[in-house]
C-alpha cells in the first residue's frame, strides 16, 4: 500500500483528458502478456484470481497459441552453484526488517559457504573446518555440501507509475529502480557507488579463485559487502510494491520495456531495458541453483504494463477510480461484478453506476484512500489491475513464458542465455527455490509441541521429531487440528473465491477484526477494549482523512524506541489533530500496561506487517520449490539465538537447500 505519498500538484493533462474532470464512458483496452495458457485474464482482488469481470474491460484477455508446460521432460542433474537473488521491499517502514535481516546474513552465507560437520548422532562436532574448502574431522561429515561459486545479487520491488504520475524518479531516486541490481551507499544515490564484482552490480563468492578475475574468497569481506549493499536499498522507493514483478523483470521478461508513454489515455511500453538484459545474462548462470529471497511487509501491488491499468495508482487532480456495479458487494466472482466505467452488456441496468450529474459514478474519497488502492481490487473496483499470480508461477516452473506481444518464448530462467561459453547444462524447476519472509504470523507456520502450541525450538517434525523450526512445504499441506485440511487454509483461505483465510489477522481490513487465531487462540483486541494478544498486540482506530490504512496481521519489538515528534519523515506514531494515537505500535502513556486501553504516545516502540497474500499464493502454488517465513520475529533479542530474527526462516530455506545441492 502507498506508505510515502508523494503527489505531482500542478494540474496536468494525462493523454486527451484532465484527471480531474475526466468522466468518459471508457471501453478499456490493453493487453496482458502474463501467462502461458489461453484466456489469459486479471487476478481477482489484491489477493485473488478471478477474471476481469465482462467484456470491454481495462486489459481483455490474450489468446496465446500453446498448452504451457505439456511434453517438457525437466533436466537432471545436482547443481554444483548457487545464484542467490534478494528482493528486497524498499517502501516506507522497511529500515527495520531489513535490520534484521542483515543480522541474519553472516549465518546464512557461513551455512551455505562452510556448512558445519555433524557427527553419527546429527549433533555438530568440537573442531569445525575453517572453510567450506577444508575437511570434516574423522567421523563426521558435512550437513549439506559446501557451495565454492555463487552469484549474489539484490534488487528492489520499485517499478515506477507504471505510466501514473505517481512514483517518478525525480522525486526519489529509488522509485523506479527498474529491477536493476543496486549497489548503493543510499537510497538517494542515482548510480551504483558500492564495490561489486567488475562494477557488474552482484557479487561472488568464488573459494577456489576459478573466476576470472577472481572473485571474494574470504566471507567476512562476502557478508560486510552484502550487509553494506542491503542497507543501502533504504525505505525512500515506490509504496505500490511490486516484488513479484521486480523478480519476473530481473529473471524472466523477454522484453523489459524501457519507457512508459502515454498515448492519448492509453501506457504504452516500448524500447527494451538493456541494462536488465546484460545483468541477468551476468548474473543468472544456466545451470546453477536459482536462489530467490523476498523480503516484503505486505501486499504485492504487481499491477499490469499497458492500456488504462496505470489508472489505479493516478493521484493527481484528487482523480478516483470509478463505482463497482451493486454485484460486487456481494459477489465479486459475479459476471457481472464490473467498474461502472466498463462496457456493461449483458448485464441489467445499475443506477449505482450514475453519478448526481449523469456522469460515470466516481468513489468518494473515504471510500478510495490512496493507501488501499492495491487492496481488494475486484470487489472495491469491479476489476482487478493486477498481473495475475500465475504469471509467476509459469515463471519458475515453465520452460516457456509469453512475449509482449503475447507468442510464447523460451523462459531465460530455463535456457542458457549464453551459448557461446562451454556451458550447455540448464536447469529444472526443480532448480529454483523461491523463499518468501513475509507479512504472516509466526505461529501459524512454526511446527508444534506435543500441546499444540507453536513451538520454534521443539516443535515436531512430520516423523514426530521435536526438531522445532518452520514447517516444510509438506508439512504445510498436511491436515492441522480443528477440522483444517491445511495450514493454508488458516492463512491463506481461498482467494481465488474469495473465502477468507481463517485466521483472522490474515484478513485485510481496515476495520476490527473478530475471530480467533485457530492455532493459538488469541483474538483481535478491538479500541476501547482492555486488553493484548500475541500476534499483532491490538487492532488500532485508523485516522479518518487519513490517506488509508489496514489492520496489522502481525508486529514485533523494536531494539531501540524512536520518537515520532521530530522530522523523521518515516514513523508509525504521528499523531493527526484531534485524533487519539492507539496503535500496538506505540508506547503507552507514562507507566501504564499496552494491554489498557489508552492513547498510545507518540513514541514508536514496535514494527508491523499486514497479510502478504499475494506472496503466499505464489508459494502454495509451487509446493516443495517454495519456503515460508514471517517478517515478525518472534526474537528480536538473543536469549534464543536458534529463532533470533529471521534465523528460523533461513534455516528452513537451509533446509531446503541440502536437498538440492
């Protein structure tokens, strides 16, 4: 959602209409390239995967000539590399997870680089090797095989307006960093100014010296370059996050466009990027392990290139969007659950869709906060603006992926992207591992004791070992107490229909939420209420004439409590005149217990994430390929060292990787 609005004020004329007054009976066009199956259509709310509602819609459907996938018999073989892509969320309130995963790096790289030596039992023996290139003492043998080559690469989820006013790079540098590998000293920097591999943009491990030049060998020097490159992402990018899209641009798109045009109301793509070309054609060798890790606090606004799509992130001229038909209140997946500016046969008339004047009705501002305007698109809007997540789905796991013009063409993540080396292998989706720390409680992804209870240091495995940690992709999918054939059930629901997930912090809302958590049983504290939970502490009173906001799915302790009265642009704790400040993030008056229900003070002592529904569906989707973890730590400190941070996430992707290497 938009954290850090920044709006072009002067009145400006967008194609051969005003924003402002634009009231026009638009039969929208445009074209969706998202996928590799026929019919390809919108996503159905921030969340979903309904169609576009009816014909004459903002982006019709694509008819492209091939079955996907059908016939392709996936290549065989144990990668011996490692390419590790970083997607890191740079929109307002970051800072502090990407703290916390900067305190995670120095493990995790040592993990992959240097893995410790167990003995019969599992258990790690006294004398450990120096590096990943030394042997294992008498009696004991690696966890997973050391990795000597690997790629590093990080990029952020900012891709501009998309053709919008919105996000220019004018205003903020890190706006539109275009899926282009960064290497900044600050989020102001225009140009790469950190140290990175021949000025390539990632990095490389390269133990042996087999690289020419070579690459780093010592990993300290590896992880104080990365730890410098991860801060200096920043929180000053684009609040239409678009993670799933920065990947797909940096990975997959055959043709990354260079520029956004305008075109009488029409965003039209055109030339190719090939600054993205060369840096994944550096980066991404054909047959090494594809590693992709996504750090995001909410959801992904991934919203589709071309025709009018742009339109829902406009902020000029107060433009809002357009009434949904009656349907949508009831039934988004309805036929004829459209926007009122939409082609509307074979439907009956609206009068919701007429405005005092006779013009298109238009939402109100209280009813389309710039803030939301990623948030259930299809029931808020009658369509849906956003790729659809099988667009990312095919793009790590089909050997093909749709051209801008919708033909079907090899997918670079499968092919060898430079035939002229000695390098013939290329890899399988089975190859790819996709790692998502997102916007979900902990407790509904850590294992569980013998009680039940969500219990990262000894929670049982699927064999019932307490081994503690996250649940596997397996282990997800299996049957979970209380009637529930899955976890995903519990944090995901059914977006594709919209049935909600059934933990009701995974619900987005702006209003208080109701229910109880099936795993762990706390349940959302409304304002007013006296009392605390575990996961997101309390819901909180969203400011009326705010620009818009929901309700928290998770939150943790800050290190370090901050003041919100001084000039720091970023804070959770403003207050807005006249308005009491009752967020869980926030410090409680004087002496008094957060579980009163009292204003907060304008000391911000807490983190939040709200539900990453998206992300989560793209990680179902790819069943043993992806890895779950929650953005709220439940240990910020280190009396736990083993969950302290991101550590439980990282050790499930570690986890993964032993498997596959």
């Amino acid at each position: 959602m938009w954290k850090c609005l920044r709006v072009v004020s002067p009145c400006v004329v967008l194609g051969a209409f005003a924003l402002a007054g634009c009231q026009l009976d638009l039969s929208l066009g445009g074209v969706d390239s998202s996928a590799s199956t026929s019919s390809v259509g919108g996503s159905g709310g921030s969340g979903g995967s309904g169609g576009s509602g009816g014909t004459g819609g903002f982006d019709p459907p694509v008819t492209v000539s091939s079955t996907g996938t059908g016939g392709w018999d996936p290549p065989e073989f144990t990668p011996d590399k490692v390419d590790l892509l970083f997607v890191v969320d740079n929109s307002g309130a970051m800072a502090d997870k990407h703290d916390v995963l900067r305190l995670a790096l120095g493990d995790f790289v040592s993990s992959i680089t240097n893995p410790p030596c167990v003995n019969s039992a599992g258990a790690p023996v006294n004398e450990q090797p120096a590096s990943g290139l030394s042997a294992c003492p008498a009696g004991s043998s690696r966890v997973r095989t050391p990795v000597h080559d690997m790629h590093i690469g990080v990029i952020s989820s900012s891709l501009g307006g998309h053709g919008s006013s919105i996000c220019a790079r004018n205003l903020s540098p890190s706006n539109a960093d275009m899926a282009h590998l960064l290497a900044r000293s600050d989020p102001g920097v225009i140009e790469n100014d950190l140290p990175t591999y021949q000025d390539r943009g990632f990095l490389v491990w390269d133990a042996t010296g087999s690289h020419t030049p070579a690459g780093d060998s010592d990993p300290f020097t590896l992880v104080t370059k990365l730890d410098n490159i991860v801060q200096g992402v920043g929180q000053a990018g684009c609040g239409f996050e678009a993670p799933l899209e920065s990947f797909y641009r940096f990975l997959v798109d055959p043709e990354p466009y260079q520029t956004m045009a305008i075109e009488g109301d029409m965003a039209v793509p055109a030339g190719i990027d090939q600054t993205v070309l060369q840096q994944r054609k550096d980066f991404l060798r054909p047959d090494s392990l594809l590693v992709i890790v996504m750090l995001s606090d909410e959801n992904d606004c991934s919203i589709k290139d071309g025709g009018r799509n742009y339109l829902v992130a406009e902020t000029r001229n107060g433009f809002r969007m357009w009434r949904p038909r009656s349907e949508c209140a009831t039934n988004p997946n309805d036929p004829c659950c459209r926007s009122c500016s939409q082609n509307q046969d074979g439907c009956p008339a609206d009068p919701t869709c007429t405005g005092p004047d006779g013009s298109i009705a238009r939402l109100s501002a209280e009813e389309d906060p710039l803030n939301l305007r990623c948030w259930d698109q299809k029931r808020r809007f009658g369509y849906d603006f956003l790729y659809p997540i099988e667009r990312y789905t095919h793009a790590l796991t089909s050997p093909t992926v749709a051209a801008r013009n919708g033909d079907l063409v090899p997918n670079p993540i499968f092919s060898d992207l430079d035939p002229s080396d000695d390098n013939t292998r290329t890899r399988g989706p089975q190859h790819v591992i996709f790692t998502g720390i997102v916007g979900v409680p902990w407790q509904d992804l850590a294992r569980q004791n013998a009680l039940g209870e969500p219990d990262l240091l000894g929670g049982l495995d699927a064999g019932g070992n307490p081994v503690g940690g996250l649940k596997s992709a397996g282990e997800l999918d299996a049957p979970v107490a209380g009637g529930f054939d899955s976890a995903w059930e519990i944090i995901l629901g059914d977006p594709a229909n919209h049935v909600a997930p059934a933990d009701p912090f995974m619900v987005e809302s702006m209003a208080p939420r109701s229910g109880a958590n099936p795993i762990t049983g706390d349940e959302p504290v409304h304002p007013g209420d006296a009392g605390w939970n575990a996961i997101n502490g309390r819901e909180y009173t969203i400011p009326t004439g705010s620009t818009g906001d929901l309700q928290y799915a998770c939150t943790f302790n800050l290190p370090t409590a901050r003041s919100c009265d001084d000039a720091v642009q970023i804070c959770d704790c403003r207050s807005i005149a006249g308005q009491p400040v009752d967020s869980p993030l926030c410090a409680p008056e004087g002496a008094n217990d957060p579980a009163d229900p009292l204003p907060r003070t304008t000391t911000q002592i807490g983190a939040k994430a709200y539900p990453s529904i998206r992300e989560l569906q793209l990680i179902q989707s790819l069943g043993e390929q992806g890895v779950v973890g929650s953005i709220c730590p439940a240990e910020i400190g280190e009396s736990w060292p083993r969950v302290h941070g991101y550590r439980p996430v990282m050790n499930a992707l570690l986890d993964r990787l032993s498997t596959a290497l």
